[in-house]
C-alpha cells in the first residue's frame, strides 16, 4: 500500500484519524491532573507527553486547539501547577472513560472512579491509583501555527515512585510497573522488554 498526502486529505475524517494516530507507533498513557481556581479537580488521559530535557529536568505535551472547553489547559495556565501520572493496566478503562466530555463542574475524578490524592502539600491532584507521579510547574507555551495545537513545557517538581521499580542507575522497570501504552485513537497494550543494551559507541556497532 502506498499512501499519498493527496491520498490523506482526501480520506474519510475519521480513518484519517485513525491512520495518522497509529501511523508513528505506540504512545505514552499518562493522566494529567490539574485543579481549577474554584476548587474543581480535572483529570484526563494524554497520549502526547514527551521528554525535553534532563538538565534541567522538563517535561512536554501536546494540547489539542483550546477553540473549545480545554479544562487541563485553562487549569495549568490559571494555577501554574499539574501532576502527570502513569496509566496501569489495573485501571486503563477508568483512564479512557476521562476522554469523554464532561461538564466543567464535574471532576472526572469522580465520575471515572480514580482516586483524588494531595501529598506533601504540592497544590495539584495525583492520580492515586498510579505508582509512577510527577509533580509540575507550567513553565512556558509554544502555540503551532500549523494546526493550531500547543506545546505545552513544564519542569518536574516532585517525583512519587515506588522504590522497587528505580534500578541502580536510574532505569525504570515500566513493565513491573505494568504501564500500557497507546496506538492509534482507542488501543491499549502493554509493553514487552526484549533487552537493555550498553551505550552506543561506533566502535560497538553490530557486525
């Protein structure tokens, strides 16, 4: 099959969507948890979190045009404070069922039964369920004229993880964590190690 950019713009919205979203592979799930100035808690699943940088430690993620009721950014740009939480095969359908529209009073804490959890007095929820939080302060937008979407750039505040899953030298053991990933729109797996290799020099190249 060969498929053109002709060809894309062409296609039925939907399996467009489909093709584009799983056309680069599998995806991060990640909660995002936020809290509006009126005391209202948000939380939603992502597929977009990326990493920007260990020195110093920033953390990045898409958000979709903001022409409509965007509740994750609105709160991240009023309070400068949100949590990114790890999606586990345990509770992966209470992390989709978050996609759905909900009414800006309601927290989809409580409507997707996920558990609303506050430590060490960081300002934003985290997902209680999840054994891998990051506590994180806004730090800048980089709007994306070509669609109209966001980079959104944060810096890592707090990090609550379960002390088996850290190795020795800083690895972590995602599938003990049992995290699932995301291809396409609605498709959840959950990751295989094959292997850890050495640092790639040229002179370890394969033969």
């Amino acid at each position: 099959m060969v498929i053109t950019n002709n060809d894309l713009l062409d296609m039925d919205q939907r399996y467009r969507g489909n093709l584009i979203n799983a056309i680069h592979g599998f995806k991060s799930a990640n909660l995002i948890a936020t809290v509006s100035k009126n005391g209202v808690s948000n939380v939603a699943l992502f597929s977009s979190v990326i990493h920007l940088g260990a020195n110093p430690p920033l953390i990045g993620f898409i958000q979709r045009p903001v022409n409509v009721q965007r509740d994750t950014y609105e709160n991240i740009i009023a309070t400068g404070s949100y949590t990114i939480n790890h999606v586990h095969s345990s509770f992966y359908p209470n992390a989709h069922a978050t996609s759905a529209r909900f009414d800006k009073s309601v927290s989809e804490f409580k409507a997707c039964k996920l558990t609303e959890e506050y430590l060490e007095n960081f300002p934003a929820p985290y997902v209680g369920e999840s054994m891998i939080k990051i506590g994180m302060t806004y730090e800048a937008s980089y709007p994306i004229p070509l669609n109209n979407t966001i980079l959104i750039a944060g810096s890592v505040q707090v990090i609550h993880i379960n002390d088996n899953l850290v190795a020795d030298d800083g690895d972590i053991n995602l599938n003990q964590a049992n995290d699932v990933c995301i291809s396409g729109l609605y498709t959840y797996h959950k990751p295989v190690k094959l292997a850890k290799l050495p640092y790639a020099k040229a002179i370890n190249t394969p033969t």
